[in-house]
C-alpha cells in the first residue's frame, strides 16, 4: 500500500474517531455536566461512596409522585423531619417540601453546604446516602433507622410500610 492511500485510511480513521467522540460528549445538557445519571432508579455502581451524588430530582415539579420521593420520605421520617409513617406516601406535598427544607438547614449546621430550596437532588440525595451503613443494608437517621439495599443492578430498594421491598424509581409510585 502507498503512502497516498495510507494517509487517506489514517485520515478517515481519524474522522471516525472525532465524529464518535462528539457524539459521546453531546448529550443532554444534564448528562454532560453529570448532574443526573438520567436513570430510571435511584442508582449506584461499584464502591458504595457518592453513589447518590448523581441522582434526579425529587420535588413538588419534578418526580413529585414516585418511589424515589417515597426513599427521600423514608429518610425525613427517620431522620425526624415526618412525624408518621402516615407521612411516607410517595407524594411531594407541602409536608415534604418543609421538611425537606428544614433537613437541609440542619445538614448545613454540619458543614453540608446544601442549597436550602426544599427539593432532593444531587446534593441533598448524596448528603443523605452518607447515613447509609452498607454493611447492615441500613439507613442510620437520628431517630430511626430503616432496611435499604442495592440490587444486583445497582438499583436501590428500600422496605416499604407494608414490609415489602421497592425499587426506588422515578416514574412510578407503588409504595405505601
């Protein structure tokens, strides 16, 4: 083979390999700059630490009706911030949403450095997957603690108040 043809076979590889990498990098604003892992599960990979600090948004906006909202609510009862389990309902309402807020101010008393706007996103959700003893499948609150896990797949599931295990999922409410 000449020199010619082998600089035009290294020149279209080279422009193969531009064009994959520009597709690679151009993706959805919030995948680019890894504010959310855009999963359809509350999600983790390899060593348990900041397993949550890509996770979506919960809020009275967004995900305002799902499993995932049901996790953060499971997290705010046992931290003390929901009364009753009554209050773990999967719904974002105005009970969630102030204390949600009061959370994050507590954290921040701890150096947390967390926005205080009352919704769970990156931040709040890696903050609070601090409290998770992975060795027991727990999450540790100030009052109490609850059984969670993460899956074979990487999703995490938590005990839901009937007992049973659900996946805490975006885009759907099963939990009760």
């Amino acid at each position: 083979m000449n020199w010619h043809r082998k600089r035009i076979k290294l020149g279209a590889c080279t422009v193969g390999a531009l064009t994959a990498a520009l597709l690679a990098v151009s993706t959805t604003p919030a995948a680019a700059s890894g504010t959310y892992s855009g999963r359809a599960y509350v999600y983790g990979a390899g060593v348990f630490e900041g397993d949550w600090d890509d996770e979506g948004v919960v809020s009275r906006s967004t995900h305002t009706s799902s499993n995932a909202t049901c996790l953060w609510q499971k997290i705010l009862w046992a931290d003390g911030f929901l009364d009753s389990t009554s209050d773990i309902d999967g719904v974002f309402g105005t009970d969630t949403y102030n204390a949600t807020r009061a959370w994050q101010e507590y954290e921040n008393q701890y150096g947390a450095g967390l926005v205080v706007d009352g919704s769970a996103g990156k931040a709040t959700f890696g903050r609070a997957h601090e409290y998770f003893d992975t060795a027991n499948g727990k999450f540790l609150g100030l009052l109490r603690n609850f059984d969670m896990k993460r899956d074979a797949d990487g999703n995490y599931q938590f005990v839901d108040g009937d007992g049973a295990w659900r996946k805490a999922g975006y885009d759907y409410r099963s939990c009760s």
